[in-house]
C-alpha cells in the first residue's frame, strides 16, 4: 500500500497537466558507472554498448591500458554534465595515468559530450594517449563542449606517439590560460 500511495505521488510531482492532457516531464539521471562485457583483450575487447559503459572506462584507470570496441551506433552523453559536481565527463587517460589501449569506434560516434575542466590540461573524451601501441579509430565525437587549460580536443587533449586515424572531427572546444 505504501508503495503504491509513494508511486502516486511520485507520478502526480513529476507530471504536469497542459488541456487535460496529462504530460511526463523529463528527469535527467547521471550516468552510472558499469562495466562492459569482454575481458578487455584483443581476442574480446571491452564493448561499449552505452554511456554507463563509456563512464565506467572513464573511472576505472586501471583498465586504461585494455581493448574496446564500440557496438552503439551513437552514445549520447547528454547527461554527462551531471558528472562530478557539474564538471562533467571524466577524460580518459590524464597526465599520470595515460590511455595506452585501443579503442575502435567502428565508424559510430559520441554525442553532446561535456566536460569543463578549466584548470586541467589533457582535456577530451581521451585526455591523454601514450604509445606506439595505443590506437583511436573509427571514431566521431559530434556536438561537444569541451573546456580545458591546455591540450584540448573533443577527440584526444594530448596524442604523444599514439595512432588516431578516420576519426571524426574535433567540435566545440575552449581553451582557458589565466595569464
């Protein structure tokens, strides 16, 4: 009974009635973070299948160094500016602990990513790639606002000796140097 009456009131407070039409209003949710099937290798890579998947790469450090495929079409990372006290996505791979895995896109993109990291450098979906084995491919990032201090991209903030190749274009991006 209780939780009937509780989903009642729920369903009452996030509804709004416009002509006796009764109108759900839209409750955006941050991103959780959960880990994506594979193992992470060559032979079974991680597979990115949605922006829960995308976030859980972004927080788990330890694995940047592992394989991904991307299986979405397109990721939309609308909600990512719920992340981290309203700062955003989390870069893959920073100034200490670099991306030096593979991530193949298979032509499929991420959208409306957000991240505004002001006084960070290494900014971007990936922040920072290192290596002759890392490798960016088949990848697009599409109407992205991005803000960092130094080394900024929508794709890759800082490529030191990594592949990047057929990827999309680099969007919005804003550099911030406090002079």
């Amino acid at each position: 009974m209780k939780k009937n009456c509780l989903f009642l009131i729920l369903l009452i407070f996030f509804s709004v009635s416009i002509n006796g039409n009764l109108l759900a209003l839209p409750i955006q949710v941050a991103p959780t973070a959960v880990q994506p099937e594979g193992e992470g290798t060559a032979e079974n890579p991680y597979k990115i299948a949605n922006l829960n998947n995308l976030y859980w790469l972004s927080q788990n450090s330890a694995h940047w160094d592992k394989h991904y495929i991307q299986t979405a079409e397109n990721i939309d990372a609308e909600t990512t500016d719920l992340l981290d006290e309203n700062k955003g996505f989390t870069p893959i791979g920073n100034e200490t602990t670099k991306f030096t895995g593979t991530y193949d896109g298979q032509g499929h993109t991420i959208s409306n990513l957000f991240i505004e990291r002001t006084n960070s450098n290494y900014v971007g979906l990936f922040g920072h790639v290192y290596g002759e084995n890392s490798k960016i491919e088949n990848l697009g990032v599409t109407d992205a606002n991005i803000t960092g201090y130094n080394y900024i991209g929508g794709l890759v903030g800082w490529n030191n000796n990594g592949c990047r190749r057929s990827c999309g274009k680099e969007l919005l991006w804003r550099h911030h140097k406090f002079l």
